[in-house]
C-alpha cells in the first residue's frame, strides 16, 4: 500500500485547464472496445427473485484472534489490513511506531498493537548455556503476551537480532498455548536442494525456522513468496536499484540471468488477501504444505518491459555478476548480496543450470496457479509501475515523476558513502542524502 502524504490540489474550470503531455502511458489493461458497444451485444439481464425467497444470512463476524509479528513489514502489514477489515482481532508486535505504517496500523480496528522488540540483546554477564536460549536476548515475556489468547498466527520473521532462536521461541509459544493454525513466512535453503549451492544466509535461517516448526508437530502451512515489485526503487539502494538516467529512462543492473523466469509478488497489494484465505480454508487443506506465492513469472528483460509501459518511459535492463552497493547496509544484508553472485555465477552462461528461485523446479512451476486459487485479483508489474511506483517514490522524497522535474537534479543528490559501511551518506530505509528513515517505512520494515 504506498503511504505518500497526502497532497491537496486545486481544481480549475474546465475552460482554465491548459493541454498537458501526458507523463505516464495510458493504460493497455483494458478493451480498446467501449464498454457501451459491448452492453449492446451482451446486455445485462435482471433476474427478479421469488418474494418467498429467504434473504441470505449475515455473514458471522470472525470470534478469533490472530497473532502477527514485524507488523510494520510488507507481508504482516497487507495481512493485517485485511484480517481486520473482515472482522478478526489481531494482535500486532510493532517494534516501535516511527514511520506511516506502523502508525496506520496501530490505528486499524480489531487491532491490539504490542510494542516491543522479539529481541534484546541479553545480559553479556550472563550468556547462555548450552541448548537454553533464556538468556540469549529473545524477549520470553512479549511473546508469551502475544500468543496469549490467541487461535491463529501469521510470522514472518526477519534478522533483526537472532532469527533462529526468535522462530523457534515463537513456535514453542504457539505450540503452548494451542495454535490451531500456524501460517509462517519461509524461503528455501539451496543447499539442502544441492550440496554444491550456497545457501542464501537470510533464508537458511528462515529454513531452520521451518524444518524445527515441522519438528514439533505445530499444524502449520509455509509460505514462500517471489520477489516483491514493491523492491523496486530510484534510491541507490543494491540489487532493485532502478536508477534514474539523465534522459529520464531507467535502468536495472542486477546479476539474474535476463532471459530466466523469475517470480513476481506485490507483496503490499496481494499477500494479505492469499494468507486471508489459507485462514478461511483451515489446517485440514493446507496443513504442512509449502505455498509458493508468486502471480507473475517474468524474466528480467519482461519485468522491464512491464515498467516501462507503466512509466511510459524506457526502462533497460543491464546483466551484470557483480552487486554495487552504494548505501549503507546491515551487515546480515551485505552477506546475503555476497550469496547471492555466488549463486548466480553458476553457469552464468546457460541461466537454465541455475538453481531455481524457490530451490526446486517442481516447486516453482506451480506458479502462478496455485497463488491464484488463493487470491484472483492480484496486481501485476505493469499496473504497480502504472499506480503505485510513482506514489511509493514520492513517499521517499522522489521527485522524478514530477511534470516540471528535471531528471539531471536527481542524479546530483547526494550519495556518498559508495560501498563504505561506516560512511554517513545515505542508509537503507534513509531520506536522501540522509540517515533519516523514510517517512513510509522504518528499517526493520524494508526487508519483511
């Protein structure tokens, strides 16, 4: 959901209004037919119903009670838009409530917000035994006052602080207070598919979250999403950087094969309905099942494509096997991109040998069927580059998409710091040419 201030805009006469260029491609999404020529050949019947016909019953309001972690993160922040929109009650950690979304949320109804940290950094006087996590830094209390109540639970956890041990204290406080259904956010780790692949560190550790999940008989579903559109972004940030050339085009440079499918998420707009869904469907359909959800397979030269006609301008994309990272990023990110050219350095000439994105190719060619049997009325590339790209770039004080805007002005912002991690130039989750965060999303947020 883009979360960009609101602007108040003054509305002329019709006669007042000057010709303008277009600064975005009309849209291609619809019939170029009218849709009153189409009434014409299919007109619209009204069907008259027996007056003894009983009106349908209301629908009951959920009684349940769902706990959700990184409440601020794309994924927990779309679920909890919809979960409490239909009636259930969530209870939401936030870690703080800095940023839009974290602020929209703690606003919502049916929402408790919980505000507290999953983990603090325990007493170095006092460090843990061996197989005993009590005092490893994992906040016992909060977690124990999230579950408590609760029926249901969507978890994505992030590497804020010790992923592994948070997964796993969270899943003992599920399994404790009886769960019914536990839904967690998970992503493969290529080398338990292949030996010879790295493992991604950011998602090894949410594998060893799943497997210790499955160890302990918690009824759960895992759900492993492609690649969010929502990355995308002008800030040089490494890997969905779409920087702004000084014609006004853009252009990606990234180390995925061109010519390999990839999976494709709108993660704000989609995630919440799917979850929704594997809620009202219940444990007995999707217990212990992996859901890869994913609406859009598109190589890199096709997600280009897709922009571009969204934008209405050029978009290129540019293969290389090298990350550049020009901001500061956290360290556990930095080792993730080192992963990640490592990984697809594998026959860089033939993209076919590559490990698939979801680790298995039998996993990955269920989609997008199997995300749309969830949830039909995804967003694809081309209307999120169309209608929200633009808003989420305003919302990190972009101004490119601006009528008058010249396009050299950005290029000349400040962005020092290149590849130096203890620089003060421009951070993840920061302004530009600050280290202040976004006004849309804090820094625990941009990775969830």
């Amino acid at each position: 959901m883009p979360s960009a201030t609101p602007r108040s805009i003054a509305i002329r006469p019709r006669e007042e209004q000057a010709s303008r260029k277009l600064k975005h491609a009309p849209s291609t999404s619809y019939p170029t037919e009218s849709y009153l020529n189409a009434a014409v050949q299919f007109p619209i019947i009204t069907t008259h119903h027996a007056p003894d016909r009983p009106t349908k019953r209301p629908m009951p309001t959920p009684n349940k009670t769902i706990a959700v972690v990184n409440s601020s993160g794309r994924q927990a922040a779309s679920f909890i838009r919809v979960a409490s929109a239909v009636g259930f009650k969530v209870r939401a950690q936030l870690r703080n409530l800095d940023g839009i979304v974290a602020t929209e949320i703690s606003e919502l109804p049916n929402v408790q917000v919980i505000v507290g940290d999953l983990y603090t950094r325990g007493d170095s006087s006092n460090p843990p035994s061996p197989g005993n996590d009590k005092n490893s830094g994992v906040n016992h209390a909060l977690i124990k006052r999230l579950f408590d109540g609760a029926q249901l639970a969507f978890i994505n956890t992030t590497f804020y602080g010790d992923e592994v041990a948070i997964g796993k204290a969270l899943a003992d406080a599920a399994k404790e207070v009886g769960i019914e259904h536990y839904i967690y956010s998970s992503m493969p780790d290529y080398s338990a598919w292949n030996p010879a692949w790295p493992s991604l560190p950011l998602w090894s550790s949410k594998y060893a979250v799943e497997k210790y999940i499955r160890s302990i008989g918690l009824p759960s579903t895992f759900l492993y999403t492609g690649i969010y559109n929502n990355n995308f972004t002008s800030l040089p940030y490494p890997l969905f950087c779409m920087e702004l050339q000084s014609d006004g085009s853009f252009l990606w440079t990234a180390p995925f094969h061109p010519d390999i499918k990839l999976p494709w998420l709108d993660a704000e707009h989609d995630v919440g309905a799917a979850v929704l869904q594997l809620i009202k469907d219940g444990i007995s359909q999707w217990g212990n099942q992996r859901i890869a959800l994913a609406y859009e397979m598109l190589t890199p030269q096709e997600v280009c494509r897709a922009f571009a006609r969204g934008i209405g301008r050029p978009v290129r994309y540019c293969h290389s096997p090298v990350i550049e990272v020009k901001v500061k990023i956290p360290a556990g990110y930095r080792d993730q991109l080192s992963a990640l050219e490592q990984l697809y350095a594998i026959d860089k000439g033939d993209g076919s040998k590559q490990p698939p994105y979801f680790g298995h190719a039998k996993f990955e060619a269920t989609c997008p069927e199997e995300a749309l049997a969830l949830w039909e009325g995804y967003r694809g590339m081309e209307e999120y580059a169309r209608e929200v790209f633009p808003l989420e770039e305003a919302a990190n004080g972009l101004t490119w998409m601006n009528e008058d805007d010249d396009p050299a002005q950005e290029e000349e912002q400040d962005t020092d710091g290149e590849g130096d991690s203890d620089d003060e130039g421009l951070t993840m989750g920061g302004g530009i040419g600050s280290g202040d965060a976004t006004p849309a999303r804090k820094e625990e947020g941009w990775l969830a």
